[in-house]
C-alpha cells in the first residue's frame, strides 16, 4: 500500500477489517493511508475507533467510519462520525437502511440532503426492537466473555 500511495495523487481510503489502532498506526507512519476506514465491529469498539480517529487527526488523515455490520454498528459510528473533527463521511448502505435495519432497533441516524445525523436520546439513541429476541427468523447467539 505504502508503493502505490507513493505512486499515485488519489488517497488511499484503507482499511476497515483491521482490528485494533496499531496497524492503523502502521499506514499512517508509512503514508499509505490518505482516509482511515474504521469499521466499529472489527476494530474494537466505539473507543478503540475513537482513539484511531485522533490518531488519524494527528496525521491529518480524515476518517470515513464503515457500515455493514448491522444497524447499531451504523448508529455508533454515526456518533463517531459527527464527534471526531476529522469525520469526513459515514458510509451507508441504502439498501440495508432502507430494509431491515429498522426491522432491529427502534431509531436509525437520519440521512436527508446528503448529511447523516444520530438519533436523539441517551446511549446511542436506539436500542432493539422489544420483540427481535423472539422472532423466528432471528438466530441469537452469545458468549461467556
């Protein structure tokens, strides 16, 4: 990634599957990193994601939270989103937002004109639907951590 940062004039957005602010760390030292692609579930949370974002600020790379894992993931990095002063967009997946993503919590961040805003209200502003536990297309599963 570092060789062909160094080769090209387009930013390299990268990379939303790591895990953990030290590759991060790794791709901004080298330069290779033009946007930095958090995605929430991979990387370790709300704060690890945080702690990649001031990072990245310190670098002066913009950050471009990743959506596909689900709509709590979206709504928590919405929050990241707007927070962090180098939030540069959300990626959304229209398909997903406009589906069934609503079908699982009880607010999604408002999208209109081309902006996303989180949800009002304590936490992250949404929680599961009351019924998601005990509908039959839905598979739970859970771990002793």
């Amino acid at each position: 990634m570092t060789t062909l940062a160094q080769h090209t004039s387009t930013p390299l957005a990268l990379s939303e599957t790591l895990a953990g602010r030290r590759p991060f760390a790794r791709l901004l030292e080298s330069g290779a990193a033009g946007v930095v692609i958090v995605d929430l579930s991979w990387i370790g949370g709300l704060t690890e994601a945080a702690k990649t974002a001031a990072l990245a600020d310190t670098y002066s790379r913009p950050l471009a939270p990743h959506d596909c894992t689900g709509p709590v993931v979206l709504t928590a990095s919405t929050h990241l989103s707007v927070a962090a002063p180098n939030g540069y967009l959300q990626e959304s997946v229209r398909a997903y937002y406009t589906s069934w993503y609503a079908d699982l919590v009880t607010a999604l961040p408002l999208i209109a004109g081309g902006r996303i805003a989180p949800p009002p209200g304590p936490g992250l502003g949404t929680a599961l639907q009351p019924d998601v536990r005990g509908r039959k297309d839905v598979i739970v599963r859970s771990s002793r951590g």
